[in-house]
C-alpha cells in the first residue's frame, strides 16, 4: 500500500449540492459511504477515501477555477466503454453539464474512451475507459 493515496479533501462552496452530486456518481462508481458530520461528508473504495467539507464564508471567494494553482481534476476508472455510455447516459439524465460534447467519446484522444463534466463547483471529472487493447 505504501504510496496509495490515503484521501483526498476538497473544500466545497454547498456542501448539500455537493452531497447530493457525489454520493449518487461515487456509489456508482463503487465507493461507499465513509463519514459524515455537520460540516462534511466522504466516502470510500478499498484503502482510499473521498472528503468533501463546507468551506468557511471567509474562504468562498474567489470562486474555485481549475485553471487557477490547485487541483485541475479528478479521473476515475471505469470498467469499459459501456460502463462510460451508461454514466454518459445518467449525467444528462441529471442535466450535468457534460464538456467536450462535439468530441465525445474521444475528448482525449481517438482511443481514450471517456465522459467528461463539471461537479457543483465546476470540478472536472473524467470517467475514462480502459483502452481497447487491454
């Protein structure tokens, strides 16, 4: 295990929206739900864990930008494409902003397979697929 990431903490500017936008795509994605408290909530796959905390009033501007110094985004796998269309699918179901949509599936590349979009605070995530070779 030495080397895996233990957790990840994100700092949130709704912690209800960010709640409700998380636990639904972690749980899909086969995480559980790990902690929760007034001012946060995690959840976990294996030895890793996800927190998401409420960021205090002082500290919500300026708003997050993944273009700024800091974190850019966040990518998970998936088991295959199919896994990804079905994701694909569920997003817009939930009228999640998807990115990239004039190159989807191939946003990445012609054989990086993956749905791209934005979490509450426009956090990209990627979903990506194993390559077909594997």
């Amino acid at each position: 295990m030495r080397g895996l990431i233990h957790h990840i903490e994100i700092y949130v500017s709704d912690l209800k929206k960010s709640k409700k936008f998380w636990g639904w795509l972690l749980e899909d994605l086969g995480y559980v739900s790990y902690q929760s408290w007034d001012k946060g909530q995690s959840w976990k796959l294996d030895h890793t864990y996800l927190v998401f905390v409420q960021a205090e009033e002082d500290f919500l501007q300026p708003a997050y930008h993944r273009k700024r110094v800091g974190l850019n985004h966040l990518a998970f796998h998936a088991s295959s494409r199919q896994e990804v269309d079905v994701l694909t699918k569920k997003l817009l179901n939930r009228n999640v902003k998807l990115l990239y949509k004039d190159k989807h599936p191939f946003a990445g590349g012609s054989n990086y397979y993956a749905v791209f979009f934005e979490d509450p605070d426009r956090i990209k995530i990627e979903v990506v697929a194993p390559p077909e070779s594997e």
